[in-house]
C-alpha cells in the first residue's frame, strides 16, 4: 500500500509540472503580445526615414523624447492627457460603485420585476452604440453639456455589461448565510453592502475597473463628436497628428506610446486582483 501511494504522488506531481513546451508556447504568446509596443517605441525614437528602410533597425534610437517634445508642441497633450485621467477616472469610479451596486441588488435582493429588469438591461448590450449618437448629442446639447466634459462623463456613469458582470460574480461570491448574520446583528443594506458585499467581490471589481478604465481612454467616437477641438481627450489628440497631409508616423507612435503608459500603471496597481479574481473564478470552475 504504501508503495502504490508514493508511486501515485509521483504520478501527480509529474503531471502538475508543466513541460518545458510550455514554457517555449507561453514565451512565444508574450514576446508576440509584447512586439507590437516593442515596434511602436522603435520608430518613435527614430525618425520617418526608418519606415523606408528594406531591413529597418531592432535597436531603438536617441530621438525619442525630441518626438515626445513634438507630441506636446503639435496638439495640446497635456490638457489631452488631463481630459482622458479625469473622464477615465470617473468613469471607472462610478462604474464599478453603480454596478457592484445593481449586482448586489438583482444578485441577492428579492423585488417586483427583478428578473424582467435584468434581463432588459442585459439585452440592451446588443444595441449598437452608433444609434444612440445623435440623440444623446442632441440631448447633452439641450442641457447645455455639449463641448465640456461632463457630456463625456454622464452618459457613461454605469454600464449594461458592469451590471451583468458584478450580478453575475456575486451571485456565487456571497452566500446569503452572510448577509443574514449581517441582518442578525443590526446592520443596515448599505452597510451589508459596504462591509461584507464589497470586500467578497473585490477582484471582480478590480477587473471591471481595469476594462472600464481601457474602454473609457481609448473611447474616440464620442469625445470626437462632443468636445470642441480645443478640448480633446489623448485619442483625439492622437487623430490631430495624422491628420495632415503628410503623416509623421515617428510624431504619431511618440504619442501613442505616451498614452499607453497611463494603462499600463493601471494595470500594475490592478495586477494582484485581477490575477486572484481569475485564479478564484479557475477554482470554482
């Protein structure tokens, strides 16, 4: 017996090792996902002569920060990167609160028309956002929003999917054994909601915030349509650039490497979360 049992845990511990294959599919994924910021920082600190070139240089050049200086002389980069931290920021704010909010409530709450609520907010999804252009421009326009931020900010306040997603997690992250000692002791909903809702579906949170903050700085469509030209978030100002006649793909890359920092800080604080909350959801599976 006690042979046959070693002989089973060699078994399982060879087959949880993972191979060296492995290693060389995932070093492949990650070098393919890393080459193309890899590429964009290259012709950003180089010149547009580098394009032309049969076989263009792997080593980056000394130009970079005089085309980042560029960026900022050309369009107005700073108010730009200002614009999409604020507008970003909120949004991701409101968004995870509103949905953890909503989740709580159609995942653990018993009220009239539950169901039929929730199914009308997730059906919502399939509507293209493209419809609802004009009519919202007119509306911001009426309520006298139009060119400022907060015609970019309130529109998107809450989500149809942030709801679906945080409804959806906390349905299996809360037990309702919780919830009904929290009643036991005296607490109110809100405070249900804020002390034990809350810290139960925090990597669900963080990866919400972390897709809401990417949608929210690389939305274009409607920033385009509703600020003035003097007013931009970074991808409108990022347009501004190859707009011309004669595209400096050195001056473009610059800013697009400049605006994609902001994402990646984001995804560095969010990390540990997001890792936990897809390691969580791989167990329960």
């Amino acid at each position: 017996m006690t042979t046959l049992q070693s002989g089973l845990r060699k078994s399982v511990a060879t087959l949880g090792k993972p191979r060296k294959a492995t290693y060389v599919v995932l070093a492949i994924f990650v070098l393919g996902s890393l080459f193309p910021f890899y590429w964009s920082f290259l012709v950003a600190s180089r010149d547009n002569a580098m394009l032309g070139q049969r076989i263009p240089p792997f080593l980056p050049g000394g130009n970079f920060f005089a085309n980042a200086a560029r960026v900022f002389d050309t369009v107005p980069f700073w108010k730009a990167l200002a614009n999409s931290v604020i507008v970003s920021g909120t949004v991701t704010l409101t968004t995870v609160l509103f949905s953890s909010l909503a989740g709580f409530a159609f995942a653990k709450l018993r009220f009239r028309g539950r169901n039929g609520l929730f199914v009308f907010i997730v059906v919502t999804l399939a509507v293209p956002t493209q419809l609802g252009i004009i009519p919202l421009f007119i509306a911001m326009s009426e309520l006298g929003w139009a060119g400022s931020l907060t015609a970019v900010i309130v529109p998107n306040l809450v989500t149809a999917f942030g709801v679906f997603w945080m409804r959806q997690y906390t349905v299996d992250a809360l037990p309702y054994e919780l919830i009904e000692a929290a009643r036991v002791d005296g607490c109110s909903m809100i405070r249900i909601f804020w002390n034990v809702c809350l810290p139960a579906v925090r990597p669900a949170a963080a990866i919400l915030a972390m897709f809401t903050f990417m949608m929210s700085w690389n939305d274009f469509l409607w920033p385009l349509v509703v600020l003035d030209a003097g007013n931009p978030t970074v991808q409108v100002a990022l347009e501004k650039l190859q707009s011309g006649y004669y595209v400096d793909y050195s001056l473009v890359l610059a800013g697009t490497t400049l605006a994609t920092i902001p994402i990646l800080i984001v995804f560095v604080l969010l990390g540990r979360q997001i890792v936990a909350g897809i390691m969580q959801g791989a167990v329960k599976g």
